[in-house]
C-alpha cells in the first residue's frame, strides 16, 4: 500500500494505492474519491457493541473496508481544514490520536475508542 498526501497543509488529502488484492479501513466520513477496481464493504467491525464503543470518541459507527482486486486507489480527506500525515506502526506499542483524527489503515490495525 502506498501513500501520497497532497493539498496540505491547509486541507489535506491522502492517495492511498492499492496493489492487486489490497485493502484498506476507512473513516466513512472521510472517503473523498475512488478510482480503479474498488469494492467496498460497510459495517461496524466487530459487531454492534464494537461500532458503538466507537461513536463517542469522535469516530463514525461504521468503516469502510475497501478491497481491490486488480489494483486502485482511494482519497481521503478530512472533514475539517488540517493538515495529514502518515504513521508507521510495528506493533510494539499503540498509538492515541485526538478524538476525529483516524482517517484511514490497514485493516488489520484495531480502532478503539477509550
């Protein structure tokens, strides 16, 4: 998966590209565009429970979970007037970002609001 941020700082908007049988979760607020071979799949991610324990830190009851299957791309843009930025992480540690600000990862990533 490959990332491209552009537009910012004021208002900015990331490219995520897909390589053939690639997937990425995404904000549903925050889809801007698609292009290519996408399917995308909507649900809580975990169940009801999961999905509400996600509504009150800022984040939307559903995702997106957007498959590929030969290759495409994605935008994401945020709601408000900011800037982006990419976060790599190995799992050694997890990472607390400001209610709102989860725009998109890698499915296998765990959102959960505290």
């Amino acid at each position: 998966m490959d990332v491209t941020i552009f537009a910012g700082p004021a208002f900015g908007m990331g490219a995520v590209t897909m390589p053939p049988g690639g997937s990425v979760r995404v904000e549903v607020g925050v889809m801007a565009m698609t292009r290519g071979d996408i399917q995308i799949e909507t649900s809580t991610r975990g169940g009801f429970m999961k999905g509400l324990k996600r509504s009150p830190g800022g984040q939307t009851f559903f995702v997106h979970d957007v498959h590929s299957g030969i290759g495409g791309q994605v935008g994401v843009a945020s709601t408000l007037a900011g800037d982006m930025a990419t976060v790599k992480l190995d799992g050694s540690a997890g990472l607390m970002v400001q209610s709102g600000s989860w725009s998109a990862s890698d499915p296998t990533i765990d959102i959960d609001s505290k």
